[in-house]
C-alpha cells in the first residue's frame, strides 16, 4: 500500500511538474501550478458546489411545498 501511494504522489507531482512547465524540476513553473490549481482553482470549484447545493435545496423545499 505504501509503494502505490508514494508511485501516486510521484506522478501527481510530474505532472504539476508538466503543468509548470519544466518536467524534473521544482522552479516557479511548478510552484505557479500549485499556487493556480490550490489556491485559485479549488476554492472556486468548492465555492461554486456550495451555491448549486444552496439551489437545489431551495428547489427541492419549493417543490415540496407545492406537493403538500
């Protein structure tokens, strides 16, 4: 179990690698891939879920009253 973890790490990490530009390397390629993708890009992606589970709750309490 060890060993697939660490081969997953390794992997994520070649491909932020890729991402930023320079595969092998950790030079500000990489960390602008980790900055965009953890800083930008995640907190959005959880921001925008929250709001559409907001509306589909909103919904589903408006359709549940009609039906009473």
């Amino acid at each position: 179990m060890e060993e697939f973890v660490t081969d997953a790490f390794m992997k994520c990490v070649y491909i932020l690698q890729v991402i930023g530009g320079t595969p092998g390397s950790y030079g500000y390629g990489y960390y602008l891939a980790n900055l965009v993708i953890f800083v930008v890009i995640e907190p959005l992606l959880i921001l925008l879920f929250f709001v559409l589970w907001l509306r589909a709750r909103k919904k589903l309490k408006i359709a549940q009253s009609r039906i009473k």
